[in-house]
C-alpha cells in the first residue's frame, strides 16, 4: 500500500464524512433526532461491535496469509542455498550445471516471478528453471554412497523448496474472498449514515465535525490495512520484498570462488535464459 495514496484517502473520506455532517446538522433539530439517545447508543453499539468482530476475523486471516508467503520466501531462498552445497557432491560433469541452474532459479525469483506476483500475473506458471533442475537430475547415476545420499538429499531439498514457493504464491492473489469485502462495505456504510443522525444544531460544529471524521478515518485506515495484507507483494510499505533470495545470491556469489568445479551461469543478471 502506497503511503501517500493511504493518506489521501483517509483524509478525504474524512473529509466527505465531516462535510455531510456539517450539512445533516444544519436542519438537525436541537439534541438530534434520536429521542432516547442511550437507546441509539446501544444500537451504534451493536452495529460498531458486529463491524469489530468481522474486521478482526479478516484481519487475522489476511495476516496468517502475508506469514505464510513470507516465511516460505525464506524457506525458498534457503533450501536454495542447501542445494547449491549439495550439488558439489554430484559428479563434476552435473554438479556445475546444477549449481547454475541454482543461480537462474534464484535470480529469475528476485526478479520477473516478484514483479509477475506484484501485477497478479504469476498465476500457476512454474518456474522454468525449476523444470531444467529435474531434467539435469535426470541424468544423473549415482555411483558412490556419498553421490547416492546427496542424490536422496537433493529430492528432500526439492520438495521443501517447491512447498516454500507454494507457500510464497499463495498470498499473491489475495485470500479474503469477494463476499466478505461486499459485507465489510455494507456495514460501514449503514455505521456511516447511523452516525449521520447523531447531528445536533445545538452542538458545536468542531465537536460533530470530529466525532463523524475520527469514525471515518479509523475505519477507512482499518479498511487500507486489509487492503495491505491481502497483496502482500505490493510496492508500497510493508510489501514483501526478495530480501531473502537476494541474500542467497550474494552468499552463493561468495561461495562460488572456493569450488573447483567450473560454474556455467546459463541466464542473465534477471534470470532470463541466454540458451535455447
């Protein structure tokens, strides 16, 4: 969520809110139109309760959603880390292919996979390097107990990296459904119009003014919070950003001088393939 569009928002609907106030109040009768105003306030509090309960609900849903792809974000990135090390137990004529194919995994996640989950485009492609992984895997025949037992490590490491970019996935497209955002409106809006009967001519302007801005601006700013948690990969504050996997790159980018095995890197710095 943008922080300057977040603010925008909130002021203006704030803004709206105050000024429709301001002019409900200017044919309110004295002591608004509620006769028993205790009544009306149990009232506004059953409908500001039934508002609060829903929101928490959503608002621990969306939050266990944006945990989720970030903690798999990191289980990726790291699971890539352990595969390169494993690789270099492979036979030398696979061991560098898969390392580099390790580094175009990487690089094409930190790059073109964020940006496609940032525009809900990513879908249910898989990674293509992921695909070239399990075909050099293929070819190979272990021969030795430790090539074998890097051979058996290596699917284990498999599996938990492609549950960790499932994980990563899921919360691109949002989870809080269509029907829970139609509820969630609907109920601010009657909370909206309630309020707008709490207008008293013999109250001071300030004082509406700031009782129907403060409820409009907090659930406003409530409502951009669900927003922020439900695109968890957006630009603005508090998105999800590929620290993780750019962290790996740079730790294998250090690790790579110390191994024999000649690396071949068949992919740009964006993780696009250079071959066919």
């Amino acid at each position: 969520m943008n922080l300057v569009w977040g603010a925008l928002i909130t002021v203006g609907l704030a803004a709206v809110s105050v000024a429709a106030m301001l002019l409900v109040r200017r044919r309110a009768p004295e002591g608004g139109y509620f006769a028993d105003g205790d009544r009306a306030a149990g009232v506004f509090g059953v409908l500001a309760t039934g508002f609060s309960v829903l929101l928490g609900f959503i608002v621990f849903l969306a939050f266990t959603s944006y945990d989720q792809s970030r903690s798999g974000a990191e289980t990726e990135a790291l699971t890539v880390v352990q595969q390169v090390e494993t690789a270099q137990f492979f036979p030398r004529s696979v061991s560098g292919t898969l390392t580099g194919e390790l580094i175009c995994y990487a690089r094409s996640v930190a790059n073109g996979e964020w940006q496609q989950m940032r525009d809900n485009t990513l879908g249910d492609t898989l990674n293509p390097w992921g695909i070239a992984l399990f075909r050099t895997l293929k070819t190979v025949e272990p021969k030795t107990a430790a090539e074998q037992s890097a051979y058996d490590k290596w699917l284990d490491q498999t599996s938990t990296r492609e549950q960790g970019r499932q994980d990563r996935v899921h919360g691109a497209e949002g989870v809080i459904p269509t029907s829970l955002w139609i509820v969630l409106f609907f109920i601010a809006g009657v909370i909206f119009v309630f309020t707008l009967f709490f207008a008293d001519s013999g109250e001071r302007a300030v004082v509406q003014g700031l009782m129907m801005g403060s409820i409009v601006a907090v659930m406003t700013t409530l409502l951009l919070l669900l927003v922020a948690l439900d695109h968890p990969f957006d630009g603005g504050v508090g998105g999800l950003k590929p620290t993780a996997m750019n962290r790996t790159l740079r730790l294998v980018d250090q690790a790579l001088p110390n191994v024999d095995t000649k690396i071949p890197v068949p992919c740009t710095a964006t993780g696009v393939a250079t071959r066919s």
